[in-house]
C-alpha cells in the first residue's frame, strides 16, 4: 500500500500501480481483504482491487480468525470475509478476536464472546484484556484477576 498525494492505493512488486490511489486512509491486506475508507466510510476490497464489502460502516478492523469487528451508528459487531454480520452490532464496544474470544461491552461492563457470538462469561467486569496462552486480565470491582477461558477467575495475592 502506498499514499501519494494524500490518498492511498496499492502497487505490485515493480511498483506498478495495481488499485488506484483513491483512498481516504487503507490498510494492509489480512486474510486476503484490505479495509479502505472513502468518504468517511470502511469497507473491504480484495487484491483485484474490487470493493467485496461495501464501504458503509464508521470503523472496521482487520480480520482475525475469519471475523472483523465493524462499528454502525455507535455499535459494534463482527462480519465475515463475504461480509455477512455473523455477530449483530449491538455492542458498545468490541476487541478483535483473540484465541477464539473476543472481549466486548455492553452497558459499561465488558464480558467475552466466542465467534459464534454465544457470550462465554458475564458482563460484570469493569474491563477485559485479550486473551493470551488461555488467559486473560480482568478488573472486576477495581481490582485486577486473572480469569481462564471457561471464566474461572484467579486473584492476585
């Protein structure tokens, strides 16, 4: 990806432009699409260049493990690479997905989700880290815990 003249595109190897520089702001590919604003708008294009997500959302992420959180009129969720909502913008707030769960809030108190959308803990915690080696860091009533992925929570001494 390249940025001239203040708008972004993409050129191959030779340095050959492949995708127009038209773009408002555009990332690296992840998972075969690059999401690209235009108009204050992110959507997705594939490496042809061909915009396979339209460009309607307020923010879009890149993909991680097959799902993007995207932001609607102050809610997030996630859709799939065909751009279909597999999990509906109703969140407050979203992170990527990260060993199969993602951390999301709901009513200022943030709880996880696994790709199917099913919520895997309760929404109790003032805040949730990503999860990494099967572990994820927590506040709950302004203290720190380690929590696993089935919700078992581990207090620091």
């Amino acid at each position: 990806r390249v940025k001239l003249n203040g708008k972004w595109g993409y050129i191959d190897t030779s340095g050959k432009e492949v995708i127009p520089l038209k773009y408002d702001n555009a990332d690296d590919f992840s998972e075969g699409l690059a999401r690209v604003k235009l108009n204050g708008k992110w959507g997705y294009i594939d490496t042809s260049g061909k915009e396979v997500i339209p460009l309607k959302y307020d923010n879009a992420d890149d993909f991680s493990e097959g799902l993007a959180r995207v932001k609607l009129n102050g809610k997030c969720g996630y859709i799939d690479t065909s751009g279909k909502e597999v999990i509906p913008l109703k969140y407050d707030n979203a992170d990527d997905f990260s060993e199969g769960l993602a951390s999301v809030e709901l009513n200022s108190k943030w709880g996880y989700i696994d790709t199917s959308g099913k919520e895997v803990t309760p929404f109790k915690y003032d805040y949730a880290w990503d999860f990494s080696e099967g572990f994820a860091k927590v506040k709950l009533n302004g203290e720190w815990c380690t929590i696993d992925k089935t919700g078992k929570e581990y207090f620091d001494s």
